[in-house]
C-alpha cells in the first residue's frame, strides 16, 4: 500500500475541533502496552478516528511541503459547475489539467487524496482491533466501534468514487504487509454497506451539543441512502432514505440562506459536518483546526482570498428565474462580500464574473490571532437533509412511486423559496411565479384557480440537485452515476476550450488515476486504471 501505514504503529493523540469532544489532550507517555486499557483510553481512540477528517492542507509522505486536498476539486472543479481559478492556469496546473482531462497518475494531487485517506481508514482499523478487548459498557462499546466503521465507510466511499477499486485494508499491518493487492470495486462497495449496518444499528440518534460533529445513526442511514443510490439498488435507496426521514430527527431549515452562516451551522438540516473552528491560533505546520476552503474560494485582491473554485456561466443559468438559492450561492458583479466590501473587477484584480458564497467568511470571523489562513471557521456540510430527499425522491421515480417523489421535490423546492418568500405578492407575478410545484393541482399564493403541474421526471430532480447543492462537491460524481458525464462534460469542453480538442473518454475518465506513487510501492500490486 503506502508508507503512511506507518501510523498505525503509533500511539493515538486526541485532535482539537469547535467542540468540546474534540479537544487535544496529549497521552504522556502513552505506549501499546500500557494503551487501550480503560474506557477513557476507548474513547481517545474513536476521538482519533476522526483526525484527518479536517487535514485540507498537509504532507505527502516522502515529499516535502502541504499539499491541498478538497472534495470540490473533483467534486465541482472537475465538472461543469466550476473553474479552477485562482491567480491563472499555472496556479495549481495539475488540477487544471484535470479540470480539462488531461490529468496523469504522476502529480501530488492525487497522492495526497490518496494518503490521507488511508491514514483516516489506519486511525479506524487500530480503533476496531483495540477497542473490543478494552473492559468497558458494551452498548458504550458498540457506540465507540460504530464511529470508527462510519468513517472508515466514508473513507472507502470517497475512494472507490474517485479511483474505483482499492486495496482492501481492515485491520493494522505489520511492515511487512504493506504491499497490498487491489481489491474490486465492488469488493469496496460491499464493505462499506458492512460498516454502514453496524454503524446505522449502534450509533446514537443525537449526542448533546458539547459532541456535535461525531457520527450519529442519521449520519450512516444518510451515507448507506448515497451508497445504494450510486450502485442504482434503488428500493433498498428507498427504504434506508425513508427511515431517514420518516424518524423526524431533522428538519429543512425554513431559510436556506441561513443553513451556511455561521449560526446555521449544525442546523435542524444538517446531517454530518465536519467541524472547524477559527480560535486554535493553528498555521501552515499543524492543519487540525480550521478549514482552508475559506481562503481558498474567496475572492483575489481586496477580499484577500486565492480564488479558486469559480462558478461558470452555465450554472448559474442553471438557476431559474426568481430562485434565491442562486444569490445565497453565488456572488455576482456589485453583490456586498460580507464585510469586505462590494465586489468589482477592480476590487478583485481577475476578470472573473462569479464567485462561491456559500463558504465566505467575513473578516470579523477570522481567526483572533494567529495565521487566519489555516484557520477558517466554516463547517464542511457533508450530508444535509436536502440531498437525502432528492436522492429518495431518485429511487421513488425508480420504482414507481411517483406523488411521493413530487413530494419530495417539492418540499426541497418550496423550502427555496423561504419563509415569508410570497407575502404580499399578487398570485403569478414574481417572485411568487418563481419555482412550479410539481404534480397537481397546487393553488397559487393568494388565491385564483388551480394549476396542474407534471409530474416530476429524473431530469428535473437532477436539476434540483445541481442547484440545491451548488458548490458543495456532488456534481462530477452525480453526473457519473447518472451515466451522463460523457455528453455533458464533453459539451463543457468544447465550450470552454475552443479549438483545444480535449475530450472526456467514456469508460476512462469516470475514474481518476491510481497515483503512480502508489502502484510502484505496490511492488506492482496494485495496477492503474484503463485510459491512464
């Protein structure tokens, strides 16, 4: 495998996060040995698990300096929602090269992905070999071992989605098992429905709010939803996503432009954030703190951020008319940046026409002292209520379940409009004629005769997607297990690059390249993906 399996021969330090759960309490004089004895050592142990869950910036093992690594680099740079941006093309060029396809398995950007995912995936196999022989509460216990197999889920899901199969890894290796083979895709899959079960029948359905961030039984119900949906099982989608729901332990929050301020974190919305605080006084050596997705989609010159992640024209036509999810996820020409000030090309030095809303940070939120840069408070809004709706409303059409896909749909949609949205308007004039209903008949805000709307189609509910997750990572990975990112990536191509004659390859570049660095430690083990 890699040489960062390394760490699992270490012992485990508690990690630092907004709440109290996470604070970093040193083990003095921790070793094996005398290690994973008491219920307080079970709980370090899970705390760690959750460790480089918050690492966007840090080392590749045998090279030197921090390398990036967001979700929205594939999710939304790789995909017709965005451009990479920042200060030109050579700003990052491997994942310019990727934005347009031209990618290899030799570059950093990959390997980093790679790495910090496995030493996520060591953190919880050392957590589930330990923690069962510790004398301890056996529902506690369960509890504790519950986190470890959800993240190592997730760790697993965001690899097979990006590389496809993987090494299958499961427990802590000795030196000399670190050259492992690649397992299949559907090898991974497996395992992490394995880890989801476990996780969905012992994990807590709420923990109070000094623990907020760990992984709840909704947080596995919701993963397991996203995992049934990618494979196309859609009545097992169904049944995992209408628990979800149907249990009422989240809510829409009324106001979508609320869900990502500061004080819409955690909201009644909000499955599973990834937690980051901007006290920690952290820097560029030690990225356990706060998130770097703030500086890195804020806007060049006056706003003092890098730019990156630049929304395209094509999404926000994507918007209809009278949407308001569009000026909560998009700055545009003349919009007020929080309290940095209005935006202008001038203020901002780049031509560019867009820029991401959704994690701005004002300056007054910035770290008190310290570097701000490592220190963005944003959370990272992993699962919310509203992609586990369109993803139920998915395998309702799927399987012919068509008015509660409508209601589905619609709630998602009506919820867009806010609360209040259409007070005082007059029936049929905008805002209020702003998103249709689906299904019929719906009566119009302030009287007047019904409308029949149609029935809503797959096409219109992957339409809601790209609009209500906006910038939040989904789109390459929605576009690829809807079977679509060969036609719709190829005409962002031509579009985008004229006269460059790049093309998205069906059948390769679905998938992203095993990093070189991996298969030669391999010892030839692991083999690369076809195309590449």
């Amino acid at each position: 495998m890699n040489r960062t399996l390394i760490l699992l021969l270490v012992p485990v330090l508690l990690i630092s996060c907004k709440q109290e759960f996470l604070e970093r309490t040193p083990v003095v004089g921790a070793t094996e040995a005398n290690f994973y004895k008491t219920p307080e050592d079970a709980l370090s142990a899970t705390i760690a698990c959750y460790n480089t869950l918050q690492q966007e910036v840090t080392n590749i093992q045998g090279s030197s300096g921090l390398k990036p690594h967001f979700r929205w680099f594939f999710g939304d740079v790789c995909s017709d929602d965005t451009d990479k941006g920042g200060s030109g093309d050579g700003d990052d060029p491997q994942l310019y090269d990727f934005e347009r396809f031209q990618g290899n398995s030799a570059g950093q950007m990959l390997l980093v992905e790679w790495q910090v995912a496995y030493r996520g995936i060591a953190y919880c196999n050392l957590a589930l070999q330990k923690i069962p022989d510790i004398d301890m509460d056996a529902e506690v216990r369960d509890a504790y071992l519950a986190e470890a197999h959800f993240i190592r889920a997730y760790w697993y899901f965001n690899l097979v989605t990006t590389y496809g199969g993987v090494p299958l890894v499961t427990t802590p290796l000795a030196s000399t098992e670190y050259q492992q083979p690649r397992a299949t895709a559907d090898q991974i899959w497996d395992l992490i429905k394995e880890d989801l079960e476990f996780a969905i029948e012992f994990l807590p359905q709420s923990y109070s709010v000094n623990f907020l961030g760990r992984a709840t039984r909704g947080s596995a119900q919701g993963l397991m939803t996203k995992v049934y949906g990618y494979l196309g099982e859609w009545e097992a989608c169904y049944a995992v996503s209408g628990d979800l729901i149907n249990e009422g332990q989240y809510s829409l929050d009324p106001a979508y432009g609320n869900i990502f301020t500061e004080l819409g974190e955690n909201g009644p919305g909000s499955i599973w954030e990834i937690q980051y605080m901007n006290a920690s006084g952290g820097n560029w050596g030690q990225q356990l703190e706060g998130t770097f997705t703030n500086v890195f989609q804020r806007a060049r010159g006056q706003f003092n951020g890098y730019g990156f992640n630049l929304p395209t024209q094509d999404l926000v036509d994507a918007f209809e008319t009278g949407d308001p999810r569009l000026s909560h996820s998009i700055f545009q020409e003349g919009d007020v940046m929080g309290d940095r000030g209005i935006f202008t090309l001038d203020a901002t030095g780049m031509p560019h026409l867009y820029y991401p809303k959704k994690y701005f940070n004002n300056a007054a939120e910035e770290a008190p002292f310290g570097d701000p840069n490592p220190n963005g408070h944003t959370n990272d809004r992993v699962i919310r209520l509203a992609d586990i709706m369109l993803f139920h409303a998915e395998a309702c059409v799927n399987t012919g379940r068509i008015d509660e896909a409508n209601d589905m749909v619609n709630a998602v949609r009506d919820r867009a409009r806010g609360e209040d949205w259409c007070a005082g308007t007059p029936a049929g004039v905008a805002p209020c004629a702003a998103l249709p209903l689906f299904g019929g008949p719906h009566f119009p805000a302030g009287g007047g005769q019904p409308i029949f709307n149609e029935d809503v189609t797959l096409e219109d509910i992957w339409h809601e997607r790209r609009v209500e997750l906006a910038l939040e990572g989904h789109r390459f990975f929605d576009l690829v297990r809807q079977g679509r990112a060969a036609d719709v990536m190829q005409a962002h191509l031509d579009e985008h690059f004229p006269g460059a004659s790049y093309s998205f390859t069906a059948g390769v570049n679905e998938l992203f390249p095993i990093p070189s660095n991996e298969i030669t430690l391999s010892g030839g083990l692991i083999t690369q993906n076809p195309g590449y």
